[in-house]
C-alpha cells in the first residue's frame, strides 16, 4: 500500500513535489498550474495491488496533465487503465482531433502508452480512481489492444453499467482476495465489450457478463435495501433481465437472490448498530427493510449466534459474549 498526502510538506514545496516526484517520475505524466495557485494546491494519492494489477486514488487540486511522447518513453506502463472521474470534469484529448469530455461517474478506458491530454472544466478540484492492468495479465484474445486512446465508455452500452458496478465492487474488495486477478480480468473484458473492442459471444465475454450483472444487481439491492417489498423479480425487472437469468447470475455464490438480499440486510444492519449506538434497534431493521422485528430478531440470531443488543455491544468493544459479563 502506498499512501502519500502534501499536508506534510510546506505550502511553497507541494505543488513541485507532486509535480517531479509524483507526477513525473511515479505517474509519467506532464501537469501544469498556474504559479500564483501553487501555494494553495493540496493532493492525497494511494495505491495497493489487486493481484497483478494496481488501483490507485488520485484527490488534487485541479490543473492541466498530459503524457508525452518523452513522458511515456521515460516512464513506460504497457497497460490497459480504467478510470473513474468521481469529481471533476474535464476534456481529455488524444491527438488527431479527438476530444473528448469526460464527467462525473463516467469511465475510460485507454493504453498506458499512447499521448493525450486532459483539461479540468473547473478549478475546485478533482477526485479520480484508476485500475492499471499489465497487459501481460490478461488472458484474452482481443486484438489491438496498444491502439486504444483514451476515451469514456458510452453511457448508453448496458455494458458500461455493468463495467461500473463491477469497477465499484472491486475498489471494495479486500486486497488480499484470492480471485483478484479473474475481478480484473471481467472488469477489463467488460470495458472492452463497452467500446466495441471484444466479441459478446466469446466464454470469458459470457463470464464477465455474469459477473457484472451481480455486482449491478447488489448495487441496486443496497440502494433499495429499505424497501420491504423489494424482490428478487423487481431487481432482474430493474437490470433488464429474465427471473431465471438473475438466478443463474447468482448460482456459483451458492446463494439464492432472495437469501442474498436477506444477507445484505443483516449485514447493513450489525453496521447500522455499531455505527449508531443512539438509534433503537427496531428503527435500524426497518431501515433495513425488515418489516417484522420478530422476524428480524429471529433471522439475526440464526446468522449470528447473538441477539442484535448483545451483538451491538460485542462489535462496541464493552461486552464478553463468551464471559456474558461488560
């Protein structure tokens, strides 16, 4: 895990830092900031591995970037990048007159190696999270990989949706997960399907779409998690897809839909109760879309061997379940 953050350096030292040490020697790029904004300028970046491939956050204040041909013969990445523009618009262009915007919540996808450059529509910053997958860790026959210039998937491709919630879930993902490596590789596979450069008949196009499409369908369990009448029919309705084809998605988790959606509940809730010790235990499993709190107890303690009191003060740190003594 790399972690580095200006707040430790001088305000007159912070942007030349970010600028020789971070942006041209660790990222390969050129950046370029007006010299009466250096002193204001702030930025946290990290970085960790996700099996053979790196995410890394970038949050900074807002300035112009771009990678040269000398940028990209000094610090060469061969890689396939996937990029998430959490905050921050900006246009990015790639030569030949193509420019393109990219906004907020939109994903790209581009060769490590190839010049573009990027412009920030505004000036409050930017907040930015990127997957660099070595070519050499994908196991794919797509062709013409290096000549992909940066560009945002379209918003339109179901594709695109799918590749987003499969790019969100991998940024949740423990890093030491042992099928890390086949999380990329979907990711990537989907991304690739969104610009048209994979083939959706393909095993590995098959198997990406499997995936993406549960990690949409728990994206949208989440955000309906408070809805008693949730279901699993209501979820494939929302994706697009048939009741069966939502319960194959989900068969090699060896959960149902239905008992997924009741895992996620309970596991909302245990956080919900450490998290806010003030709120009453029945208001956190209505807010959980429990709408019988016998039933909530009754399925809480199955799964966790404790009622959700005694469970609150376990995960508080001021109750022994064992001892059964503060």
């Amino acid at each position: 895990m790399i972690q580095f953050d200006t707040s430790g350096l001088l305000p007159h030292e912070r942007f030349d830092h970010w600028c020789e040490v971070r942006a041209r020697n660790l990222f390969g790029v050129t950046i370029e900031l007006a010299r009466e904004r250096r002193p204001a300028f702030s930025g946290r970046f990290s970085a960790r591995m996700v099996g053979q491939s790196t995410l890394a956050e970038m949050e900074a204040s807002s300035y112009r970037v771009s990678r040269t041909k000398q940028d990209i013969a000094r610090v060469t990445g061969d890689s396939l990048c996937i990029g998430l523009q959490i905050r921050g618009p900006g246009w990015l262009d790639t030569g030949r007159d193509r420019v393109s915007f990219i906004d907020e919540g939109a994903l790209a996808l581009s060769f490590s190696d190839l010049p573009m450059a990027g412009t920030p529509q505004r000036a409050d910053g930017f907040l930015f999270r990127t997957v660099k997958i070595p070519l050499a860790a994908l196991d794919s026959p797509v062709k013409g990989l290096r000549d992909l210039a940066a560009a945002p998937l379209p918003a339109t491709s179901k594709y695109t949706r799918l590749a987003l919630a499969s790019f969100n879930a991998l940024a949740q993902r423990p890093p030491d997960a042992v099928d890390a490596d086949l999380a990329v590789s979907h990711l990537a596979q989907l991304a690739l399907l969104a610009r048209g450069s994979a083939t959706p008949g393909m095993p590995e196009s098959r198997a990406a779409l499997h995936t993406g499409y549960r990690h949409a369908a728990h994206e949208l369990i989440m955000r309906n998690l408070h809805r008693p009448d949730l279901t699993p029919a209501m979820v494939a309705a929302w994706l697009g897809v048939s009741i069966r084809q939502l319960h194959l998605v989900f068969e090699p988790t060896g959960k149902s839909v239905a008992r997924t959606m009741t895992a996620l509940r309970l596991t909302e809730a245990r956080r919900r109760l450490a998290a806010m010790p003030d709120q009453q235990v029945a208001d956190i499993a209505l807010a959980c879309g429990f709408d019988s709190i016998a039933t909530f107890y009754r399925v809480f303690r199955s799964t966790f061997g404790m009622t959700p009191t005694e469970c609150r003060l376990a995960d508080l740190g001021g109750w022994s379940i064992r001892a059964g003594t503060p």
